[in-house]
C-alpha cells in the first residue's frame, strides 16, 4: 500500500479531514498521542491500554481502521486523494470510497 492522503468531508457538518493512507508511522513512533490529536478516542484508548504492543499493531492497521470509523461512523465522503488514483486506494483498503457528489 503506497503512502496517500485522502480528502474527506462531512456533508452534514462541512467538516473536512485530511487521512493518511498506509502504515502510521507516527501511532509506531508516538503510541497514542496521534490518536488523540485526531479526536479518535476509541483508537487512541486501545493503544494506550496494550502499551508498546498497540504501537506495534496500530503501525500496521491504525490509519485503514481510522479511514473506515470515519466513513461508516461518522458519515465522511471522499473529496479527493493525493494521487488521484481512489479506486487503487479502496482496493488496497478493502472497502468502496464514497464520494461525493459534485
């Protein structure tokens, strides 16, 4: 999976998130703390809780599950990507990118 940033937006709120697609270098090197500087309470609690273990599994997994809870818990729609390339980034997430609608 190539390192990618997407664009995301929540058409009920407006509030625009930029995501990192990849490993999450920074939840490797800063366990928690970029968790709870992106209001991801819930991820931010499990890798604090199983310590150096969460880092270890949050670099391998932590921006694919922050993209997902984004997406189908809290609404968000892709605006765009770095790359331009969303259908190789929902297949190296897994999932199907909505968009939105211009």
């Amino acid at each position: 999976m190539a390192y990618d940033t997407l664009t995301l937006k929540n058409p009920n709120s407006g509030e625009i998130r930029r995501a990192p697609v990849g490993l999450s270098w920074t939840t490797f090197c800063f366990n928690c703390i970029p968790a709870f500087m992106r209001s991801d309470w819930k991820w931010g609690l499990i890798i604090l809780f199983t310590f150096y273990l969460g880092s270890i599994v949050g670099f391998f997994i932590y921006n694919k599950n922050s993209i997902k809870d984004l997406i189908y818990q809290k609404g968000f729609k892709v605006v765009s990507c770095d790359s331009g390339n969303l259908q190789r980034i929902s297949n190296d997430l897994g999932i199907e990118l909505p968009k939105i609608k211009a």
